[in-house]
C-alpha cells in the first residue's frame, strides 16, 4: 500500500493568524513611535547645542578676525618704528660726523693759533701780508725744493687771498740776470700759485736754475684784491733756513 503524499497547506486556526498580524502591527507602531521620540528628542536636545555652536564659530571667527587685523596694525606700526628708528639712527650718525668735523677745525685753528702766536710773537709789532721766511733746499736732478711762508697780523679774522710768484736774482755770465718765474718752471705762462689763509700758509713746490746761475737773492711778489707785496730774501738765508 502506497505512502499518502503530504499536502501543501497548513490549516491554521483564524484566530492565531490574526493575533499575528496584530503583533506584528504592533510592533510597526512601536517602531514608528520610537523614531519619532528619538527624532523629537534629537530636535529638543541637539538643535539648541547646534545653535549655541553656531553663535561659538560666529564669535570665534569674529575674534580671529579682530584678532588678525590688529597683526597687521602692530606689524605695520613695528615696520613704521622700525623704519623711523633707522631714520633716527641715520640723522644720529649725520650729526655725530658733523660735530667731529667741527671739533676738527676747531682744534686744527687752535692749533694754528697757538703755532701762529709762537710764531710771530705775541708782543711783536703787527704787520701787514708778508713773508715769513723762505727756504729752498737742493734735489737729485738739479731741482730745487721751495717752501715759503706767508703771513698778516694786522687783521686776524681777514683772509688773505691772492697769488704768488718769485724771481732769482743773481748773475750769468758775469753779468747780473734775473730768472723769472717762467724759466724756474720751464712752462711758457706758468700760472702763479695762489694763497688763501687767515693767520699764515705754507706754499711749497719745486723749481729749476739755469747750470750757468750763481742766484743771490729772491724777489717774492704778492697780489691780492686787498694788497701787493714785492719782498726780497738773501739767498744765502734762504738756503741756510733750508738745512745749507
């Protein structure tokens, strides 16, 4: 005898099917119910903390950039500072130089004063622009090394400006010559040596006579706008105050 075959279906009790389906209802509810609590619990309890959030990155975002604008200004007033502490320091030195430039001239009249007054005496009687002294002193060569020093006492704040030029008198060829300013330079128009000075000046150069020229004497001519000298100076003196 044959097995019976199973059948598909179930038979289930009506009731049981539609306690079921009403669990099962009942649980889509629930479900639904828990979303919307936790999304209200969400909106009441997040969204204020978002806000204050919100208002916290406004404030920080003000602040950085007050923050930042106020590093501009203390950089720009550092680089201002900086730049007028340059221009300060710059003046400074200016200053500083200028004051020891003139503490410079001031020592250096000083001293003129002082070598000025061992000079000429302080007793002695004052004279117009004059020569002090000359000296020439023999080089290699045949040339002969000059210093002349000129002179005035009558007015001490005056400066005595002009030019200088000199002849050598002596003889050649037995006769008496005279070597002009010219021929001691062996330049055609030999320009004068000009002067300038408040209490003395120093001229000095170099000049050549003639191998046939036994000099005996030196003729120095000054001329300025407010004076013109002619003095003449031994020769044998001149060379003598010259280490001869």
């Amino acid at each position: 005898m044959a097995a019976p075959v199973p059948s598909r279906f179930r038979i289930v009790p009506r009731d049981a099917a539609v306690r079921r389906r009403g669990t099962s209802w009942l649980l889509a509810l629930a479900w639904i119910l828990s979303v919307a609590g936790t999304w209200w619990a969400a909106s009441h309890t997040a969204a204020p903390r978002l806000a204050h959030a919100e208002a916290a990155r406004a404030k920080a975002e003000r602040e950085a950039s007050a923050a930042q604008s106020e590093l501009v200004a203390l950089r720009q007033r550092e680089s201002t500072l900086a730049r007028s502490d340059q221009i300060s320091r710059a003046a400074n030195a200016e200053v500083q130089d200028a004051l020891a430039d003139r503490d410079e001239e001031i020592a250096a009249l000083r001293a003129d004063i002082a070598f000025y007054e061992r000079l000429v005496g302080s007793t002695g009687q004052r004279k117009g622009l004059t020569v002090h002294v000359a000296e020439f002193v023999p080089e290699a060569g045949g040339t002969w090394r000059y210093q002349i020093m000129l002179t005035q006492t009558v007015n001490r704040g005056a400066i005595s400006q002009g030019q200088m030029r000199f002849t050598v008198e002596g003889v050649r060829a037995g006769k008496l010559a005279a070597v002009q300013w010219d021929e001691l330079h062996q330049q055609r128009g030999a320009p004068a040596q000009p002067y300038s000075f408040r209490y003395f000046q120093q001229l000095d150069g170099n000049v050549m006579l003639p191998p046939d020229f036994t000099p005996q004497r030196v003729k120095v001519s000054l001329h300025g706008e407010d004076a013109a000298v002619e003095q003449a100076l031994d020769w044998k003196t001149a060379t003598a105050a010259g280490g001869k």
